[in-house]
C-alpha cells in the first residue's frame, strides 16, 4: 500500500496540533451532547453515517461515530478524506467517490465499506487551525446542494463552539460539572426539536428537504451556545 498521506500535511501542521492539545480531544469516550448534533446531522441529510474527525499527527481519531458499518476508533491519516477536508477552508464533498476524485487520499476502507459520499466542514478554531471535520456518508453518490453546504458548514461551527466552550471549562475542572449541566439541558432540548423537524423532513431514503425552520434551529443553537461561551469567558 503506498503512503500518501504526505500530501495530506499542512504547512501548519505544527502549531495545529499544539493547538489541538488545548482542546483535550484525543480520546474516543463518548459525550452526549456530541453524540446528538451528529446524530441530528445525520437524519438531517439523510446519510447513512456520519461523525466527527479529529487529525492527530499519524491517524485519525472518530470521535461521536454515528452508525458506521464497523466499528472504527482511529484509521490512518492517508485514508482519511477529513485529512484532505482540513487543507481547505470551503466544505469539502465528494458526491461519487473514487480514485481520480480523491487524490493522495487511500479510500480503500471507504469502497470496502461501500461509501461513495463524503461531505465534510472543517471544524476551526478561533485562531484558525483546523481540527478536524463533521462530515457525513453514504452508500450511493448523490448531489450536495449548496443549502445542505451550508447548513453543514453552520452545524460544523456549533460542534466548533462546544469544543471551545468543552476547552474553556476544561481548565476549570472545578466549576465544569456545575456549568455543562444548563448545556446540557439547552442543547438537549432544541436538539430533540431539530431532529424532530428532521424526521418530518426527510423522507425514507432520501436527503432532508430543508426548511426554513431546521436553518432556524440550528443558528439558534450556535446562539444558545455562543451565549454560554460569552458568559464563561466573563468568569474565568
């Protein structure tokens, strides 16, 4: 098998991953809240699985897996598309995948679990490194309209906002219990909401016809959570 995954290291691959040991990421125990919004995103789209991303130096860390066909705790930088998502700043998607398509990328794991769909959106830090990816799949190639690129892209930030926040309290290991749980229970209820609009949405084996009201929730969300970043920040 041929090592490509030299091509998939950015220049700053370096301060990247210093910041990414703020974030205290790098283990695979699950978090609700996490869970949820990927879940949530997966019925939105009507994908098959979906999950959050983290590059690490060599691999790839699944974090808040959500229905993949086996069961995967890190794979190889070179055979991860999210190492390629994290080059760029735009949504990254792959409507029918396959060698040309992907280049420097070893998506051999990808065509034995039979996925041709890929999209992802970088998860990205204030200071502007990239993480990783919330990203979704899919057995057959389907079309990514420029809404659900959209909405992917404002999902990815309210991921992006939790983990800021996930880091903020982290450092304040004794105030963390007693701020996540109003996170916990605001996240909780308007992700119940947003996948009930989803389930109303997507019809069975299709993508989600997004409306209005899905956009709705999920910018209040990112707002729910901005507000508790903000009010975190005054404390510390």
């Amino acid at each position: 098998m041929v090592d490509n995954s030299a091509s998939l290291i950015p220049a700053n691959d370096a301060a990247r991953l210093h910041a990414l040991e703020g974030y205290h990421l790098l283990d695979a125990r699950s978090e609700k809240v996490l869970d949820d919004v990927v879940a949530a995103t997966a019925r939105l789209f009507g994908v098959s699985n979906a999950m959050l991303s983290i590059v690490e130096k060599d691999e790839v860390l699944v974090k808040a897996p959500y229905n993949l066909p086996v069961a995967i705790e890190r794979i190889p930088r070179g055979q991860s598309l999210c190492s390629a998502t994290i080059l760029q700043d735009d949504t990254a998607v792959f409507e029918n995948l396959n060698l040309a398509s992907a280049p420097g990328v070893d998506i051999s794991l990808l065509q034995q679990l039979g996925l041709s769909f890929y999209a992802g959106h970088n998860l990205r830090t204030p200071d502007g490194f990239n993480l990783g990816s919330l990203c979704v799949y899919d057995g057959p190639p389907r079309q990514f309209a420029p809404v659900e690129r959209a909405l992917l892209a404002t999902l990815a930030g309210v991921v992006m906002r939790l983990l800021e926040l996930r880091r903020t309290l982290g450092a304040h290991a004794d105030r963390t219990a007693v701020l996540w749980e109003p996170v916990y229970r605001a996240i909780g209820g308007q992700l119940a909401r947003l996948t009930a609009l989803a389930e109303r949405t997507t019809p069975p084996g299709g993508p989600a016809q997004l409306t209005d009201g899905v956009v709705t929730e999920v910018q209040a969300i990112a707002a729910v959570v901005d507000q508790f970043v903000t009010a975190t920040l005054k404390r510390v």
